[in-house]
C-alpha cells in the first residue's frame, strides 16, 4: 500500500498524491532501536567501572554475534539484510548485561546465537517474535551452563574478589540481608549491568521521557512489588522488604530493558498494568518460594508467553459505545 | 497550567507561525470562476441558468434540492460559459457551471449585484434566522460543509443545552479561525447570539486552543459584558476540534457512537460559520466568497485570504507568490485530513479551509517496517480504537472481525498513522476497510429487504 503517485501539475512541476495524513512524526523504527541502544550505554560503562575491561569484552562479543546471526539468517532466506535497524544490537547489548562478570567468551556467543535464532528470527523477525530473545538467550545459558552463569565476583575494586553471592542469593540461601544503599550505587555483586540502579535508572528514565518504553509497564512492576512482595513480608518477616526486592538483583533492570520490549509486551495501556503486575507476582513467588535466587527473567519471559491472550481480553473500549 | 482535552491524539508541528500574523486580505475578482454544484454535504444544487446566461454577483445560479442540500450563488457578475464536469477538490470532477466576468457590449449594461435586506438581530425572529441562513448557502466551515440551516433545525424533542462554537483550528499550519476570531470578535459573538436564538438555547461556549493567545484575549474581551456565553482554554492537540473530542473536553460527555452532538444536547458550529452567519443576518450577504489560509513552506508568501468561491487553486497559489522549487504536496484543508491535489484547476469551494503547500523535506516518507507493537496508536487513538490491529485486519480483508472491533467508528483522523514509529499507513487501511465494512452492510441491507 505505497500511498504516493506522482503527477503532472499544470505548471510542469510534479505534485505527489498520497491520502491523508500528510505529516509524519518523524519517529521511525531504526530511531526507537538506537534510542534504547543509547539508553543502555550507562550501564556498559557501570559494567566497565565495576567489573573491569574484560566486560567490554564479553558485551563486544555478545553484540557481534547477536548481529552477525541475524545477518547470515536473513542472508540464507533470502531477506533484505536489516542488521542496521538497531534490534540485534539491543539483544546482544542487553544479553552482554545480563551476564555474570568474567563470563566465558564462547558461552557468551552461544547465548547470542541462540537468542536471535530461536528467540526472534524463527518467528519471522523484528515484530513477530513472541519472547523477548535477549532473555531466550539468558535461559539457554542458565540450562546450559548452569555453574557458570551462577558463578559471581565482586566487583574488581572490593577487597575479596574470589567468587562470592550476589545479595539475593546471600538471603536465599544463607539469610544474609545486604543494605539497600550500596545496591543503588552497584558496588555489589550480580550481572555485569544490573548492579548499578543509577545507571539502570539513568538510561530507563531516558527511554521513558522519550516515550520509547511505555511507562505503565514499569510502574505496573512497582506498583506490583510494593503489593505482592510487601503482602508477603508483612505476613513475614523473614521475607525480603520491597524496597530490597525494587533494588536488588535485575529488578530495575528487567523493568526498564526487558519488560518493556515493545514487541514482547501487550498494546494496550491496561493490558501493560496487567502484564507488569504479573511479572512482579511471579518475580516475587519465585524469589520467596522458588529454588532460584533470582526470577526476573523466567517472569518476563512467563507473561511474554501471555501477551496475545492479555491483548485479547484488554481492548479498549470504544468512544462512545455503551459498556455491556 | 493544565488545560481542558480528552484522552489521546497527538502534537503534531504548529506551524501556525507561518501566517498567524497575516491579516485578512481581499483577493480581486479572478478570471474566471467554476461553480461546482456540489460543495456540501447532502445532494447538490440543481442548476437555474443556461448556457451563456448573464448572471449578478449574488444571484443564485443553482437550487437546494431536497432538505439535506444549499443553493450557490454567482461571486461575479458574469456570463455562464459552460455547465459540465469539471475538476473538484475532491479528487474527482463534479458537475459545476463556470462563469466569464460580463464584457458589456454596446448598450448593454450590467446588471446590478442582488443583495439580500439587512435584518436586525435584536429582533429577528427564528423562522426569518433559518430561511436566511438557508437562503444565504451557508454551509459548516469546519471541514464537512454540512448545510448550515440542517443544524439549526433540529428535530422536535430534543433538548439542546448549549451551542460551542469550534474556534480550535486543531489542523497545524492553518490560521484562518484564528484570524476571525482577532478580527471580527464582535461579530462572531453576534453570530453565536443568532445560532443561539434560533436553537433557543442560553448557553453559548467557545473553544479555543491554547497556542492561540491573541485570540483568546480578543474573545474574552469580546464576551465580557454576555451573558452565558464563556470562553473555554483547550489543550493544543490533535484532533481537539473533532466534535466529540470537543465536546468531551468542554464538558465531559461522550457522544454515543453513530449519533450526533444533538444526543447530548450540544449543537457545534465554527468560528467561520458564526461569521458567515452574522454577514448573511445583518449584513444581507450571500456565501460567495472563501475565507482560507494559504500556507506552508512550499508557497512563496503565506496570506490569510478572502477568496470569490469558484477561483482556481492555481490563481489563489499565483496571487501568493507560486510554489515554491522544492513544493512537493498541495493539500485542501489542513495536512492531518486535507486532500492532495492532482489538478490545480480545481475551485476554491465554500467551505475550503485552507490550501497548505509542503515541501519534499516534508514529506519525505520513511521506510516501512514490521509493526513493532509498541502500542503509540492504541494509546493516541481519540475514539479508543485498535488501529494496529484494524489495519492488519484490513490488510487481510477479514471484515467481519474488523466491523466487530468498530472500524466503522473511525473519523479517519490520522492520528495512529501520524504516530507510528514503523511508519505503517494505519489509517490508510482502516479508511480501505472502512468503506468494504461499510458496503458489506449496504449489501447486506439491500438483500435483506
């Protein structure tokens, strides 16, 4: 449906024919993908100044191969090559993050391969793919190589830099509650870009500003954090604060980069409060009662299972119809 | 300071700043001027004079037909030349009758311009406000040109509380409202009077959007001493001068889907009817003239212009200077719903809003890309529909489901495809969709009878 014909004007000039709207905003594609890729450089560079040089590295890695599939699997289908709108990039950035420090190179690549392959480009590509595939690339990780993607340093300037737990599996398995402050600043130990909420917070606010990530999605994950975990820590006190569930682990990172994958979440405003409720239910079941640390990805990629369904059931009214 | 508006639309550039300072400028006669007898909404005018006819400025050249319809006058003093098809800004030729201004031979003499008697609006009764305004060919300015009498005979047993008048000129680049309402504040207000007399209401409100200060400041000062007529500050917004999206914003009811404004008890008129009301009542004056802003950076002077109805696209373009070399796209209207032309041939009709000349830097359209379901158009969607899904719906014929997900409901506002960062044309199919729903139940109709 290419709208424009051109035309002879009685002056000789062309005039172009198209119906209305005759104005564009100018948003495009390619410009949402940058923006996010710009909206992550903060925490490749928290990622550097905590965990040093070697993470540059591992996200250098992540993103070539993440890249590099996409092209060659649009190369053997024959597909215009679209490497240049940003997507791949994305995953392979946000998969380089979602790593633990000194991560194997090799196990890094695959996670790339994989993610793209049969997290996006089985499905067809940019649009059409059901699951968010830096996460289908995370999940083949932690099935893979189980050891290795749970295998945690402090970061490079802490004293002890042997392996150690990142706060959530220090209060999981041995009941050790860490402070909310050195969380915010990241100096803690997690995924190479999760541990810094002042950067995660300074790229996610950018991408909320400039609309590129819905707000309601993130606020629903709050919201929901606040009324899940917050009922399950009155009732026990035991169990970790909200406040300690919004800052640890890949919460904040999870809300403001994966959630809020516009492919992998609903597209309507009360299907996203519905879907970032759900993940923060199932984040909060699975940190308290599952036998993970951690359920950031495992509850975004759940309700990414549920999106059709919840787009299905949260149409918009229409203007004007009466309510049945 | 947070202003009235309804949920969604979209900003698009103002670009008001082209021609908001410009005032009104008369054009002079042009040299030759195509009647087209379809410039309303409803059935068109049936014809009264011949083929080399000698008509008046003001005379009527063509009847009302039928209730839903207005008659056209002659702007010039002239000779009929042709009655056929001619071009139309529609897109398509309609049937017009093209006048030649009068050359007198010797010992003839022109005859005399017809004018309607002045009526005085503190006592003008109903009936005499209807049959003037019908007489007069007044038909909505706002963009549909529906014959303005209709909607100031309304039928019985509707209770109608209050009249707004649409000074919003939410459409970017136009400023022709805006310039009434800085120019004749007191016979805008004069004209709501009537529009309020003849619909026996007592509560008049006019809309103005809030990136039109002067206007603002020039209608308060003008409704200060009425009573019950007030001045609303909307949000600048897209669509906000839709009739629902008005009247959702100025006092928060909601048009029931496939009614009209009488359902809630609100008659909306524009700033550009009102006036055209007030020159027909008080002044005698028939519709033969336009009054249109003439925009965009492809045009060399942008001007604020009052136009003989029947003047060629191409005249008004010349008067303002041409195009421009880099003039890409010559819209009708505003540039969110305005119609792109093939041939400026076409006259300028009663109700022409605007002529907006863009550049190729413009319009230069952006690659198309798979739907990102971002969800931009669910969100900016005024009536709350789900373009995305709509469209694809469309794409894919499947027209039961799309006529159950209310694509009938779409005003084609182009708000989704103004906004979707995969540049898809939204709106495009939902209008291609629209229309197979909408023959589909013709269909369905004419069988079932």
């Amino acid at each position: 449906m290419s709208s424009v014909t051109v035309t002879e004007a009685s002056n000789g000039s062309e005039l172009l024919l198209s119906t209305s709207p005759h104005l564009h905003s100018r948003w495009t594609t390619k410009q949402v993908m940058w923006f996010v890729v710009l909206a992550l450089l903060p925490c490749v560079i928290s990622a550097v100044v905590f965990f040093g040089f070697y993470q540059l590295l591992v996200i250098a890695v992540a993103v070539i191969f993440a890249v590099g599939t996409e092209a060659f699997i649009q190369y053997l289908l024959k597909k215009p090559i679209a490497v240049m709108d940003g997507s791949a990039v994305i995953t392979g950035l946000l998969l380089g993050l979602i790593v633990p420090p000194h991560f194997s190179l090799t196990f890094t690549a695959l996670g790339s391969v994989f993610g793209v392959a049969i997290g996006k480009m089985v499905f067809g590509g940019l649009g059409y793919n059901i699951f968010n595939p830096a996460l289908v690339g995370r999940a083949f990780l932690q099935a893979a190589f189980p050891v290795a993607i749970t295998t945690w340093t402090m970061p490079s300037y802490a004293v002890d830099t042997v392996s150690s737990a990142t706060p959530l599996a220090a209060l999981k398995f041995d009941g050790v509650a860490t402070a909310v402050s050195p969380l915010i600043i990241g100096n803690v130990g997690g995924s190479l870009g999760e541990t810094s909420a002042l950067a995660v917070l300074l790229g996610g606010g950018f991408l909320l500003v400039t609309g590129v990530a819905n707000w309601r999605i993130p606020a629903a994950m709050v919201v929901g954090v606040f009324l899940f975990g917050g009922a399950l820590w009155l009732l026990d006190p035991a169990a970790p604060s909200p406040v300690f569930h919004l800052f640890a682990g890949s919460f904040l990172f999870g809300a403001m980069f994966m959630a809020t994958d516009m492919v992998t979440s609903p597209v309507t405003g009360k299907g996203m409060w519905v879907y970032g409720l759900g993940i923060s239910l199932m984040l909060v079941v699975i940190r308290v009662y599952g036998g993970l640390p951690e359920g950031v990805m495992y509850a975004i990629l759940f309700m990414n299972a549920f999106v059709p369904l919840i787009n299905r059931y949260t149409q918009p009214g229409i203007f004007g119809e009466a309510k049945a | 300071m947070k202003f009235k508006t309804f949920p969604g639309g979209v900003h698009p550039p103002e670009e008001k700043e082209l021609s908001e300072h410009c005032a009104f400028e008369r054009m002079p006669a042009p040299s030759m001027v195509i009647i087209p007898l379809s410039q309303h909404l409803g059935k068109e005018a049936k014809p009264l004079v011949a083929k080399r006819a000698v008509v008046a400025e003001g005379q009527v050249v063509a009847e009302a037909d039928g209730f839903i319809s207005a008659p056209v006058h002659s702007p010039i003093t002239g000779t009929v030349k042709s009655i056929g098809r001619e071009s139309h800004s529609s897109g398509y030729s309609k049937d017009a009758i093209t006048i030649v201004p009068f050359e007198p031979k010797e010992g003839e003499d022109a005859p005399a311009p017809v004018t309607l008697p002045p009526l005085d609006p503190a006592t003008v009764s109903v009936e005499d406000i209807r049959s003037r305004v019908k007489e007069a060919g007044i038909v909505g300015q706002g963009g549909a040109a529906f014959p303005t009498f209709v909607k100031l005979t309304p039928p019985e047993g509707k209770a109608i509380e209050t009249v707004i008048l649409n000074g919003c000129e939410c459409e970017p680049y136009l400023t022709r409202d805006d310039r009434f309402m800085i120019e004749r504040p007191d016979d805008i207000v004069a004209g709501l009077r009537l529009i309020m007399r003849a619909l026996g209401v007592h509560k008049g409100v006019i809309g103005i959007e809030q990136n039109k200060p002067q206007s603002i400041a020039s209608m308060e000062r003008a409704v200060a001493s009425e009573e019950g007529i007030s001045i609303c500050t909307l949000q600048t917004k897209y669509p906000q001068g839709a009739e629902k999206m008005l009247i959702k914003a100025v006092n928060g009811r909601v048009v029931p889907v496939g009614k009209l404004p009488l359902e809630v008890g609100v008659v909306i008129q524009n700033i550009g009817t009102a006036t055209a009301i007030y020159d027909a009542v008080v002044k005698g004056e028939v519709s033969i003239t336009a009054a249109l802003t003439v925009t965009g950076r492809g045009i060399h002077t942008p001007k604020n212009l009052i136009v003989p109805v029947g003047t060629s696209l191409s005249e008004v373009i010349a008067y303002c200077g041409g195009l421009t070399d880099n003039a890409a796209k010559v819209v009708v209207g505003g540039p969110m719903m305005g119609v792109a032309q093939h041939d400026l041939n076409a006259p300028i009709m009663k109700a022409t809003s605007g002529i907006v000349v863009l550049t190729r830097e413009d319009v230069r359209r952006q690659e198309e890309t798979a739907c990102l379901r971002c969800g931009k158009c669910i969100d900016v969607c005024p009536l709350h529909l789900m373009p995305t899904r709509l469209a694809r719906l469309s794409e894919l014929n499947m027209l039961d489901e799309a006529e159950r997900l209310g694509i009938t409901v779409c005003m084609e506002c182009g708000s989704c495809a103004f906004t979707c960062p995969a540049n898809i044309p939204l709106v495009q199919w939902l209008r291609l969709g629209k229309q197979r729903v909408m023959q589909q139940q013709r269909s369905r109709k004419s069988s079932a009878a």
